[in-house]
C-alpha cells in the first residue's frame, strides 16, 4: 500500500495532507495524486533494475495515467513512455517526450497510427501479427522513411492474475511463439525495417515471479536463435509491465488472490535480470511498468450521501438479518474497474480513520445500476468501517491511481471526477471536472449542423 498515508488526530493524511479538509473546499468526487509517490514508484523500479542491469530503460505505461500533468511527473524523472494508440502518441508528444522516448504498443493499429509512429521516428512500433508487420513495411516503404520495430511475441506463460489480464496464455496479443521465426525472416529481410528488438508482456498485475523467469528464459531463446540465424544483435529486449500492488493486506489474504502480493521491485529485478545477465548481458532491458507507478500515487475521495438499513430475508420472506447500506458519489463512473473487473480498492473513512473498523456495511455507488455496489473484504460483502460512520463522512478508495482517471465516464450524466496533486507540499488542480455543458457538447440536437466540433474523427485527419 501506498507510503504516503497516515493517519493524525483520527484523519487520513495523504502526502500530508488532510484529506477531509481539502473535501470541504472543493467538491467530491476528486482524485489526489502525490507528485512525491510518484517519482518514488519510479526510483524503486529504476534502482532495482539498473542495480542489476545496468543498459535498462523504463517505459512508462501511459494507458495506467495519460494525464498531462502526470505524464509531465513521469517526463521529469527521466523515464521514457509506452502508448497504445494514436491518441496515447499524441499526448506522449504534447507532453514532450523525444521519438526515442516512445515504444508504441497495440493490437489493432490503423495505417494512419502507422504512419505516425514512422513519421514521428518513434524508438520502436512493436508489431503484433505477420499481418501488421507487413502492413508497416508497406507504410514505412510508402514514405521511404525506415521503422524502428520490435516484435511481440506469445511466450505462452500461465500466470495467476485476474483472468481479464493474462496476456500470453490464450489472449488475443503476440505473435505465436510457432511463427516468430518466420516474424523474424520478414523482419530482417525487409529493406524498410530495422528490427530492434522483441517484446513480451505477461499481463498485469502479475504477483508471483516464476512466469517471469519462465518468460524471459523463452524470450532468449526465441532471441538466441532469431540473432544465430541471422547473423544479427538485437538492442533489446523488452519485458513489458505487469507488476503488481499490494491491494489487500496479508492479514486477509487468501491463496491465490491477485489483490495480494509480497514483491517488491527488487523480486521483480532479481526474477527478470538474472537470466538476463547470464545468457545475453548485451541486450538492454526495456520495461513498460504501468500500474506499479501510478496505483499507489493517488487516491480517491468521496462523500456518503446517504444512508439506509434494509432486511435480510431467507426464501420464506421472514426477515433474518438486516444490512446497513451507505452510498457514496463515486461509482462505477469514477471506478469503472470496481465493475468491470470486480477490482477491490481498499477504503477508509477519513474522518474516522483512527478508529477499529469493526462495523460491515454494504457500500454502494450513485449509479442507477444495481451492479454498482464495491466488493467486499475479503470473501465478505462488507466493507468494515468505524460503527458511527453516517452521511457526510468521507470515505477515500486507496491505491486507485492506475486505470481510474483513463476509464472515467458520464454514465447518469454525472460529471466525470477533478484531480488534484500535492506538489512540495501545495495542492494544485491536474483535471478539471465535466462541466454539463461538457455532458451536451457531442449530441447533435435536431436542427443543428453535425461536425462544427473538433472531435475523436478529427483525430484521423490529424494522422497524415
Ligand atoms: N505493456 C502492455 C503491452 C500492456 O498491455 C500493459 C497493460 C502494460 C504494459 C502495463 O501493465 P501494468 O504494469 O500496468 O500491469 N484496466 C485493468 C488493467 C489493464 C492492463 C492493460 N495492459 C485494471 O485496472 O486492472
């Protein structure tokens, strides 16, 4: 769990700010980051891989958190960038990431995304099929412009992780580890390709090593022979991301639950790099962590706003129980993982915060969607928080800052979430909130003239 919290005086503190307090003065829901706990996760990674392996370069994952400010954070300490899209290029440019600062990853990409990445001289396209790789040697010999590539490839590892996020054991990216020698014949022999190097992700929060060491030792074998065959060196081999955070704490952990993890960058260096330094120590590492540096940076604030106990009844309809229920102003419209995959984000109330959180209350967001209610602790349906906790507490989603601002949306027409950062100590405004204006602006209404906007189809004819 993220280093930044504290609790003084019964208040969550994050970054050393009260939480609580800043709630008053601005409107909930809103994100906080901390510049700090940001440019922490990356020095953790940073140290642990180079002390290891020194030709190592970090990519970080900007689907995680393409926020401007924080991709500015993630600029300044001096790591690179990994995007997934067009749109995710762009925005790595407009924060001034150099073309050698940007691996671009996906699984569909368009012939104008292409062209961009070649156009824009990125470090390296990371091709997904024999298909694409044809389709960017057509594009970079259209343009009589050379493409930095890499190639992903299914080394085919299972892994314990929600099954959502396995990459390399059925999932839909890579190029079968069967094809990878014919993936590396076209690569080569391909007068507008200049091959890189070749790339693996076995998915995201990934909490044991052994797949990585399974992987990497895969990964150089496919390199091994790609590099005899061809009489070629690779400059590097990339690792992708996927380590985790520790989402519940050991005290309630139960075998194989991917919310929990015991490693620490140091595990994952040790796991990735020994192989590494023994078989082919030339190579540089690349690695796209995403989550393991923007989850622990922010945390969510929200406000109960309202209250209810309601009956447990058995098939008879004789009531057997009851249940409080509390419901805040965030819901799968500010934490679209707490549906979509069943995430669980711990939570504290943090006007109570020294208190035992004794009391089981079923939480529930504002949405009108009955499936907008927050996973239990552990194997319950409850969520534990101090006995008198009422409307008007401020309850906070912990370790929320990876793929929550990124998947945000209007659902009821709630406005989607501000954020906020703590930076040496001042609080600043990273996102402003959807103002309601913001809700109408795409619909055309009957009468009105469509395409007067600058829109996502724009963003096509901004590609050349
Ligand atoms: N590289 C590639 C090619 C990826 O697909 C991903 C994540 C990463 C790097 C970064 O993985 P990380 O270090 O963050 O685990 N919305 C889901 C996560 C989707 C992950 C997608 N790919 C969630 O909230 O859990």
């Amino acid at each position: 769990m993220t280093t930044s919290l504290e609790i003084r005086d019964d208040r969550l503190h994050f970054d050393g700010l009260d939480v609580a307090d800043l709630a008053r003065q601005v409107p909930t829901p809103f994100f906080l980051f901390s510049a700090r706990q940001i440019a922490a996760n990356i020095d953790a990674l940073r140290t642990a891989f180079t002390r290891r392996h020194t030709a190592t370069e970090i990519f970080y994952a900007s689907k995680a958190c393409s926020n401007m400010w924080f991709l500015n954070a993630v600029l300044r300490s001096g790591i690179n960038v990994e995007v997934n899209a067009g749109g995710e290029l762009i925005k790595a440019l407009r924060a001034a990431f150099a073309p050698r600062q940007i691996v671009f990853n996906g699984v569909a990409k368009t012939v104008a995304e292409i062209e961009l990445a070649v156009q824009t001289g990125v470090r390296a396209i990371i091709v997904d099929s024999l298909f694409e790789l044809e389709r960017v040697a057509d594009v970079a010999a259209r343009r009589q412009q050379r493409a930095n590539v890499a190639l992903r490839i299914d080394v085919d590892v299972p892994t314990l992780t929600h099954p959502g996020l396995a990459t390399t054991h059925g999932g839909k990216a890579g190029i079968d580890r069967d094809d990878a020698p014919a993936a590396f014949d076209l690569a080569v022999s391909s007068a507008w390709i200049d091959l890189r190097g070749m790339h693996m992700h076995i998915g995201s929060q990934i909490t044991s090593v052994e797949p990585y060491v399974r992987a990497v030792e895969t990964a150089l074998d496919i390199i091994d022979a790609a590099e005899q065959q061809h009489g070629i060196d690779l400059e590097h081999l990339n690792a992708g991301g996927g380590f985790a955070i520790v989402y519940r704490s050991a005290a309630v952990c139960q075998p194989a639950d991917y919310f929990c993890s015991t490693l620490a960058a140091d595990d994952y260096a040790e796991a990735i790099c020994a192989a590494l330094e023994r078989r082919n120590p030339r190579l540089t590492l690349f690695l796209e962590p995403g989550r393991s540096i923007a989850g622990t940076a922010a945390v969510l604030v929200t406000t109960v706003e309202n209250e209810k106990t309601k009956g447990v009844r058995d098939a008879s309809g004789k009531r057997v129980g009851d249940e409080r229920w509390l419901t805040v102003d965030a819901g799968f419209n500010t934490l679209l993982e707490h549906t979509n995959y069943r995430w669980y984000y711990p939570a504290v109330v943090a006007t109570r915060a020294g208190q035992p959180a004794t009391a089981p209350f079923r939480l529930a967001g504002p949405l009108c969607d009955g499936g907008d209610v927050f996973a239990g602790d552990g194997d319950t349906p409850f969520r534990h928080f101090p006995e008198g906790t009422s409307v008007g507490d401020i309850v906070v989603f912990i370790d929320t800052g990876a793929y929550s601002l990124e998947m945000m949306n209007p659902y009821n027409a709630r406005p989607r979430a501000a954020a906020y950062a703590v930076v040496d100590g001042d609080v600043r405004q990273i996102r402003e909130p959807d103002t309601f204006e913001d809700m109408v602006m795409h619909d055309v209404p009957p009468g009105a003239a469509a395409g007067s906007r600058d829109h996502p189809a724009s963003l096509r004819t901004e590609f050349p």
